[in-house]
C-alpha cells in the first residue's frame, strides 16, 4: 500500500481525528499551560497528504468532538480548516521538516487566532471555557475590549502550541517510511 492509495488516505485521515481528539483531551485534562496539540493529526494529515485533506481532518475533528463533548468546539472547525489548508500548502512547496516546522507554526500562530478570536468574542463573548478565560477576564477587567482580550492569551497559547505541534509533526514525518512521504500532495 502507498501514499496515494485512497483507503490508506482514508484511514489514516480517520486515525488522525482520533489523534486530534485524544491528545486535545488528554492535553485538556492535565491543564498544561499553552498547549492544546489538538490540531496533530491535521497538521500530520496536510503535510503528507495536501491541503483537502488537512481542511477535511480539520473539520470533521471539531464537528465529532461538538457531537461527542462540547458543542461549543464546532464554530471552531474554522481554525482547524485553516490549519489543514495552510500546512497543507506549505508542505506541497517545501519539505515539512524542522526548519519548515517552526516557519509553519509562526504563521499558524497568527492565523488561528485571527480567525478564533472574532468566534470566541461574536458567538460566546470571549469565554470558552479553556485556560485562556483566565487571562480574558484578567484583561477585561484591566480595561481591554473584549476583542483584545479575546486576541492576547489565543496568540500567546498559539505561538507554543501550534510550533510544538508543528515540531512535533516534522518529528513523526522524518521517522515514517520514505513511500509514503515521496512525492507532491
């Protein structure tokens, strides 16, 4: 079986929702500061497989974990759509390895907030109930708009996880067999 087997594509886009959602549990669980790692298996999906794919992982990893926990993780599933598509057309242009990594997750870092913030602080007024609250209610009470508020903690918790999360996924792809990392997305 290669990469561009479509039930290998299937598979392993099924295993890296799963993989999305149980490290952001477990992450969630343990309470670790700026780290979330819920985007792994879109980052891993995009980077071997392209963009639709990431975008599709993405996706339907906030529509299931909505359905299954929380269903104020489904407007999210914008963020997670954005990973996919930007990692995705990174990784057709260069080598997704660590140099490429860090480059990635600065963008994502920037980009997921850009997008997640106008969603936390339009449709739940700023609290989602993660760690960030902390510090959103910090800022408000300073005297900070909402939108700020919102922005400040998302960028800050998105330049650690999302480069982690990058890092980590160059980790994995140098370890995976050379068939099914050769070739354009």
């Amino acid at each position: 079986m290669n990469r561009n087997n479509s039930n290998f594509k299937l598979v392993f886009s099924a295993l890296a929702i799963a993989i999305n959602i149980v490290l952001g549990t477990v992450i969630g669980l343990l309470n670790i500061p700026l780290l979330f790692l819920d985007t792994v298996g879109t980052i891993f999906s995009a980077a071997l497989f392209g963009p639709w794919y990431g975008a599709v992982v993405g996706g339907l990893t906030n529509v299931i974990q909505g359905i299954l926990t929380n269903p104020k993780d489904i407007p999210f599933a914008l963020v997670n759509i954005a990973v996919g598509i930007i990692v995705g057309l990174i990784a057709r242009k260069w080598k997704f390895n660590f140099k490429t990594s860090i480059f990635t997750g600065l963008i994502l870092s920037v980009v997921a907030p850009l997008i997640g913030t106008p969603i936390a602080t339009y449709v739940y007024g700023g609290i989602t109930g993660d760690i960030n609250d902390v510090f959103f209610t910090w800022l408000v009470q300073s005297g900070q708009s909402i939108f700020t508020a919102a922005f400040i903690p998302r960028i800050t918790s998105n330049i650690v996880d999302k480069i982690a999360s990058c890092i980590f996924v160059s980790l994995l792809i140098s370890k995976v067999p050379a068939k099914y990392t050769q070739g354009n997305n």
